[in-house]
C-alpha cells in the first residue's frame, strides 16, 4: 500500500444575506477603476498601532520597555525616541495566544502582511467575523501562505506572495458586517516567537452578496488511502476558490495521475466535476516534465524542495 503524507488548505467563501448596497464602496480596487471615489476609509493595524485608530500610530514610548509588547525595540530605537519604529514587533511566549486586531465593521480585510519565527506549524493564525465564538479560518500560518515545509521558498501568486526574507502576503480580500478579531497561538512548548505583522483593511459598507472567507487544515502523515479526502462537509451556497497542497512522497511512484473530484449537493458514487491529473488540476501536464523546473502563474505554482508543493 502507498504510503504519503499529505497536507491540504482548502479557502472558500460562505456567503450572508444582508441589505443591497446601490454606490461604490471603495471595495474590489484594480487598475481599471483606481479613478473612482467612495466614502471609505483605509486602516491598518500593526504593533506600531494596535487599535488601527486615526492618529494614533508610532505612539510607543521608550520609557515603557518595561511592559509586554509595547517598547519591544527601545534599545534599536535608543537615538530616535517616541515616533521611530519603538515596538514594531511582538513576542509571543510558549502556549501564550495573542490579539493580533479587533476590528469593528463593517468592512474588509484587502491586505496581511507579517515576517513570523520559529517553527511555522507551531503558528496558529486565527479569524473570526462578527460573533463567531469558533474561528472561519484555523491554520498554521506557514500553511496559510504556503510554506508547507517549514522554509523559504519564493512564491509569486495573485492571492498570496511570499518575498525574500520570509516575508508573507495574503491578498484575499475577507469582508465582515459586524467585527473581525485576528488572533495569533504560539503552541511550541520550549521557544517564544517574534511576530513583525500590519494588517490593512478598508471600513465601509458591504453588499448583500459579500460571502465570509473560510479555511480548513489537513494533515496526514502518513496517508494510508488511495481516496483522500482534501475537504468536506461544507454546507450552504458558497464559492470554492482554491487549495494548497504539499505532499511529501514516501514511495518510488509520484504524486500525479490522481483525479480531483468535486461531489456537491447531493452526488453519492459520481461527482459532478472529476479531472484528468493532480498535475492537470494545478494547472500542468505530464508530470511537469520539463527538468522539474518551478514555474509561477497568477494563480497558481508548483516547486520542488522537501517535498512537491503546488
């Protein structure tokens, strides 16, 4: 029987019915309507402004480097003083969860950034809307921006980008009607972490059609199945609109060939949606066979490291 460990992120949208909105509400910029004008409203919330308010960043203050995560680089900052970069990071002890953003909507996150250490799967992330007591997204954070291995690889893509120096990007955007609260756990027993992070979002108001954005973690190791399941139990309308895969091969054979299939609203034996190839399905053919080279498109990648990542 094969043997492999396999790794699934699956992101979707679950949508709530609230009133139509009629004007632009500053939400869905490109470069096609950068002319237009809203009543929105740009924040963004970092160490150096936990609370996102107007007028309210670089406040940190040298002389409280005695107090948890407020002066955390008062030593950096000795010659510069209140005003320049004192605490633009966090620490995160063993077993500690912390606060990354309260947010009151509505509105929409449009931007995360951070630059985490230590152990990535050690480094939960979690989000949730409005009341939620159980979060919508719960993952690793290396999982989230696609670091599945615990190290650095470049990854170019339209929803995350992850740069040189570990620095991580998410640009789903992730509307909420009534509050978001971000939160970060350190779960490693031994080491404390270092959490450089801005989250940037955009209060204003949001359409009725506007879906919650949604993640699940899997992890099998190993997988002992020829039929794994990547994710189920979704309930309600919604939207499907991409997964994360690593997969670490513990045989002579290789990754491809399976075929993703999609089973929805009541399918039982057959799917609706069956497709050729796991190389198919993200977007290559024939075992990507062109020198096992890594190739990056707007919404999807495949590399090879530790382990096949796509």
């Amino acid at each position: 029987m094969k043997k492999s460990l396999s790794i699934a992120l699956i992101i979707f949208f679950i949508p709530f019915i609230l009133s139509a909105q009629s004007k632009f509400n500053g939400l869905d910029m490109n470069m096609g309507n950068l002319y237009r004008l809203s009543d929105a409203k740009t924040r963004s919330i970092s160490p150096e402004n936990f609370s996102g308010e107007k007028g309210k960043a670089g406040m940190a203050d040298p002389a409280d480097k005695d107090l948890p995560n407020t002066a955390n680089a008062t030593h950096a900052a000795r010659d510069l003083g209140q005003g320049w970069k004192v605490n633009p990071f966090v620490r995160i002890n063993p077993g500690e969860t912390f606060t990354m953003a309260v947010i009151d909507g509505p509105g929409a996150i449009q931007h995360i950034w951070m630059t985490p250490t230590g152990n990535w799967r050690f480094s939960i992330l979690r989000i949730y809307w409005d009341d939620e007591t159980e979060p919508s997204v719960e993952c690793p954070v290396g999982d989230f921006f696609g670091m599945g291995w615990n190290q650095y690889s470049h990854l170019v893509s339209s929803a995350v980008c992850v740069n040189p120096g570990s620095a991580f990007n998410c640009y789903w955007v992730m509307p909420f009607r009534k509050k978001c609260r971000i939160t970060m756990e350190n779960i490693n027993d031994a080491d404390a972490m270092t959490l450089y992070y801005q989250v940037d979002y955009t209060l204003t108001e949001v359409p009725s059609d506007a879906g919650y954005f949604h993640t699940q973690f899997r992890r099998s190791n190993p997988n002992e199945t020829s039929v794994y399941t990547i994710n189920d139990g979704i309930k309600g309308k919604g939207q499907f609109v991409g997964v994360y895969l690593a997969w670490g091969v513990n045989n002579n054979g290789w990754w491809g060939e399976g075929e993703i299939k999609f089973f929805m609203d009541g399918d039982s034996k057959f799917p609706t949606i069956c497709g050729t190839g796991t190389e198919d399905y993200f977007c290559g053919s024939y075992n990507f066979d062109r020198g096992r080279q890594v190739y990056r498109i707007l919404y999807t990648l495949q590399r090879t490291g530790s382990g096949d990542q796509t």
